[in-house]
C-alpha cells in the first residue's frame, strides 16, 4: 500500500508491522507509534514533527527529504536506514547501534549521539555544526566534506574514521587552535 500526502495522526498506525510501503509528503503530527515496525518502506519529503516513538523500529528504511527534527530515539531501533538528504536538527539518539546507515548530505545540526555504535556508518557532506558524539564508536566513520564546526566527540572512539583536510581544520579551530 501506498500513501500519498496523507496526515496520519493519533493511534492509526500504532502497533502496526508496515512492510514495503512508500510514503510521500505524508506528515505525522502527534502519530503515536509506539510499538509500531516498518521495514523497507520508503519516507519521501515525509514531516515527523511531534511524533510519538516508543519501542518502534525501523528497518532497512529510507527518508528522502524528510524532517525528523527535535525528535528523541532513545527506544527506537534503527537498522541498515538511509537518512541522506534528511533534516535530523536537534535530534538524540542514545545507546543505538547505527551501523551501516547513511547519513550523507543530512542535516543533524545540534544533534545529541550517546554512546552509539557509528562504525562505517556514512555522514559524508552533513551538517554537523554542533553536535554532540559522546562516548561513541567511530571506527571507518566517513566524515569527508562534512560541517563539523563546534562538534565534539567526548570520549568517543575513534579509529580510520575519514575526515578532509576542511574538516580537519574546521575541527581544530572549533577546540581553539589558530592555524599558522
């Protein structure tokens, strides 16, 4: 099944196994969906805001320009989802294992990632300005052309991640260093 420019909202979906569905343009004001599972279905251009998320999952997933701003997915479960081109701004992500998703030319200004699991996971040319990568895993991590200004990986692990020589300076300069 399809949707298109369809608001769902309240208790519509919630509880419910969606499996192959596109939605596009659809936005999701107060949606409850708490126990909900969506796999391989498709988001395009899809609004978010004021959703409610509690034990919901999303597999093999993909949000084409859509805003999943000032969001908390502290019991949402993330596997394999494609996020490029999305607006994630102000959103928390805590205790996820991320691995493998796509977050190229995703905005995620001020985001919060705790103590997540970010190995080869892709944040080529994203907005990053402000966030917040604490105690994560960063191994093979592609931060190539990516906005890290202000950005700050506290006690995060870090090994072969990429990072360009804009971003290496973007990144000095953000923990005060002047280059000379």
């Amino acid at each position: 099944m399809n949707y298109r420019d369809k608001i769902i909202s309240g208790d519509e979906i919630k509880g419910e196994q969606i499996t192959g569905t596109k939605f596009a343009s659809c936005k999701f004001p107060l949606a409850n969906l708490k126990f909900t599972s969506f796999t391989k279905c498709d988001f395009e251009n899809c609004d978010f805001t004021g959703a409610i998320f509690e034990s919901s999952s999303f597999d093999n997933c993909s949000f084409p320009g859509s805003k999943l701003s000032n969001l908390d997915f502290k019991s949402v479960v993330f596997i394999k989802c494609n996020f490029a081109e999305a607006v994630l701004d102000n959103t928390i992500f805590h205790l996820k294992t991320l691995r493998g998703c796509i977050f190229a030319k995703t905005s995620l200004i001020s985001s919060v990632f705790e103590q997540c699991n970010l190995s080869e996971t892709d944040f080529q040319n994203a907005k990053l300005t402000r966030t917040l990568f604490d105690r994560c895993k960063l191994i093979k991590t592609k931060f190539v052309g990516a906005e890290i200004d202000g950005t700050s990986f506290n006690g995060s692990k870090i090994d072969q991640a990429e990072l360009d020589y804009s971003g290496f300076v973007q990144y000095g300069r953000s923990q005060g260093f002047k280059l000379c």
